[in-house]
C-alpha cells in the first residue's frame, strides 16, 4: 500500500491524507487543491477505485 501512496498524483495525494484520513471536508479543500469542487469529487472516485484495486492485489 505505501508503494501505491508513493506513486498518487499531488491531489490525489491531498485528497487521501487530507479527506480519507484527516476527514477534512472536501469544500475546504478546494482552496487548497486549486479547483473546482466537482473536479475533486471525480478524483476522489477515481482515488477509491485505485485503492481498492490496490488492496485486491
């Protein structure tokens, strides 16, 4: 898992730590990552089903 952490894209990354773990809302994110709030729900979809292909390996 730590080598899949390692290769995320930077707002991946932000997503992971910040929303995933640290339970940060995603509408405060959005400062913070640069874009639109529709964009970060996309690549949190995207982040879970990478993770979760990760796990079944």
């Amino acid at each position: 898992m730590k080598d899949e952490v390692k290769k995320l894209k930077e707002i991946e990354r932000l997503l992971f730590f910040e929303h995933l773990l640290g339970q940060r809302e995603i509408t405060i994110l959005v400062e913070q990552a640069g874009c639109s709030r529709r964009t970060l729900q996309r690549v949190k979809k995207d982040l879970l089903l990478k993770l979760r292909k990760a796990l079944e390996k």
